[in-house]
C-alpha cells in the first residue's frame, strides 16, 4: 500500500534529472558549509529552502502542459502588472526599488517573470502554427521588452539580463535566422553608446573594472580581484574542504551568494570545477532532450528556453567569478545561498519534467 502511495507521488518525477539535481544540491551544501563559516544557521535555512523548492518542483510537476500554456497569458499580466506596481509604490532597499511590501512578507515580481516570460512567448509561437513572420518575432520582441525594462528600471541589471535571455531562447528556438540576429547584434553594437548612457554609475563601473580591477583594487575591483586569487590557489585538486584562505579569513565577499564558486574552485581545484561542470551539462543534456521529445511548440519551446536559462545562470556566475564577465549578481544554479531563485529554478525543472511525462497524453490531446 505504501509502495502505491509512493509511486503515485512520484509519478511525474524524472529519476535521471532528479538524481542529478539531488547530487548538485548536495554538493551545494557542504560548499555552503564551507563558505559560511561552518554556519549550522546558514545550512538550516538553505535545507529549508531547499525544501520548499522541492515541493514546489513537486506540484509543478502535477500539472499538466496544457494547462501551463492555459494559464502562461494571465500570469505574464499578472507579472507586467506587479512591474508597474512596484515602479510606483515599491518598498525601496540599498538604494533599488524591487519589492512590494504586503505587511507580513515582502514580494519581488521580477522573479515570477523569469517563469512568466517564456510561458508567454512560447504560448505566443504555439498559436502560429505556420512559420512565424517578421512581425511575429517583432511582437515577441515587444513582449520580452515590457518586463525587462521595467526591471532594468529598479534597477536589476542581472535579472533583466536572465530574462531577456530566457526570452531569446524561445524566440530563436521558434525560428529565428542567424541573418537576423547577426544584423541585430551589429545594430546593437551601433546602438552601444545610448544603452551605455542608461546605465547607473555603478554599472558602468563594474564594466571598466572588468578590463583592469586593478585600478580599484579596495573598491569595485576588489571583488573580482579576491575571487581570481582564489580561482589561482585552488590548482589543480585545491586546498582542501574547509582549507581554502580567501573563504576561511574573509577575504572573498559574499562567498555565500555570487562568489560562492571561487569558494569550491579554492577548495576543490580544476578537478572539483570539472566535476560541477560534468553536473551542470548532464542536467542540460537531459533538459535538451526531454525539449527534443516534448510533442507540442509551446512544451518544445519552454523547455529548450528553461533549459538554455540554467545553462546561463551558469556560464554568467562562472564568468564573473573568473574575470571574463563584469559583476552583475547572478547567483550560482542550485549551489548558492537564497530561497528566491532556489524556488524559480526548481519550478523550471519541474515545469521539464511535466513536460516529459505528460508528452503522451499532450500528444493524444
């Protein structure tokens, strides 16, 4: 009876893809161990995060696609609305205004557009079934828009960045030419000098830091300074669990969050980066496959968008920490400290797993 119970809980759960996120998550904590300062408080509230994001992961993966493509309008207005809301009477905090407080918690509406987003634009192609024209790419754009302006506005560089990524995806998984985007990214290239007059002070000089951190060396640049260092001492099978200097005498700042990885390449050296990136790919390999599988354009197109965001959360943390991308404040997939993102991750792994265990029953309805 109790082997029933248990199967019918897991019924929607995909074993390969779940092992895979257990093991990172695992491994997510006794780096966080290590980066807390042995903090028992710190580990206590992330297995608690992680608790509510496996649930939630859970219940996602209890509803069906067809319902998500149902409901992915209504939450994209949801979230638009939320935006502006916030832009006018949200709580503001270190100087951004991202929150809105409703007494007994306080929200941030950016991250449901992270899920919202995608939903909406791959709800948009999934109702052209021909190929999509020029002008359908050109509302999709505009849609993808709204959300990420709004919150460059707060200003959040780092999710809008992820947004407008999750967004892309789907907009060239639906059928974009490399023509087009060429001619986008050159038209960019022109357009560099406005977006570089929107940018906030600290943002512009996050980006002259990424050429040479050394001319702040105790200011922006320190960051990324701290973090190369610990990148460097970590060799080839690093220092050790626990061992690793920056971390241990509170050289690295917040090694719990964005810098968390410069905290695991010190201890664990290039063979311990190689087995988290070993992780990362087997979780993205079969997040492409269950979007090759997927039977239905709005079920292909959200998992190909949710599983090409992973990968640049991903390859966003990892460049910053090493110097290649300026400091922007993307946290490292499943292995940083916080519930927020825990939860929007976890809710796109299960809105995959959805997605391939009902891909029967979307074919047949």
């Amino acid at each position: 009876m109790l082997t029933e119970i248990f199967q019918k809980l897991l019924k929607h759960i995909d074993a390969f893809l779940m092992a895979c996120l257990l093991f990172t998550l695992l491994v997510g904590l006794f780096v966080l161990y290590s980066a807390s300062g042995q903090s028992i408080d710190k580990i206590s509230a992330q297995i608690i995060n992680i608790t509510i994001a496996l649930f939630m992961m859970w219940a996602v993966t209890n509803v069906q696609p067809q319902l998500l493509e149902r409901i992915a309008p209504p939450l994209y207005l949801v979230g638009v609305l939320l935006l502006i809301i916030v832009e006018i009477f949200g709580h503001v905090s270190h100087g951004a205004q991202r929150w809105l407080d409703l007494g007994v918690i306080k929200i941030q509406p950016s991250e449901i557009m992270r899920i919202a987003a995608p939903m909406m634009l791959a709800w948009y192609f999934s109702k052209r079934e021909v190929s999509p024209t020029k002008t359908d790419f050109a509302i999709a754009t505009i849609l993808l828009l709204i959300p990420v302006v709004l919150i460059m506005k707060q200003p959040d560089l780092g999710t809008s960045l992820l947004i407008s990524g999750s967004g892309f995806f789907v907009i060239f998984l639906a059928g974009l030419s490399w023509r087009f985007i060429i001619g986008s990214v050159v038209v960019l290239g022109g357009c560099m000098p406005f977006f570089w007059s929107m940018l906030h002070d600290y943002q512009r000089r996050r980006i002259e830091i990424l050429f040479d951190p050394t001319q702040d060396p105790l200011g922006a640049g320190y960051h990324t300074i701290q973090a190369t260092i610990a990148l460097g001492s970590g060799g080839i099978a690093g220092k050790g669990w626990l061992n690793g200097s920056q971390a241990q005498l509170d050289f690295l700042p917040e090694r719990t969050t964005d810098f968390i990885f410069a905290v695991f390449a010190e201890e664990f050296g290039l063979a311990g980066n190689l087995i988290l990136l070993f992780l990362f790919s087997l979780i993205i390999v079969r997040g492409l496959m269950i979007a090759a599988q997927a039977k239905s354009t709005f079920s292909r197109l959200l998992a190909g968008s949710i599983t090409l965001t992973f990968f640049t959360y991903a390859f966003v943390n990892m460049g910053m920490v090493s110097g290649i991308l300026p400091v922007v404040g993307v946290p490292l997939p499943l292995i940083s400290y916080g519930g927020t993102s825990m939860v929007s991750l976890l809710i796109g792994f299960g809105i995959l797993m959805s997605i391939q265990t009902n891909k029967k029953l979307v074919a047949s309805g």
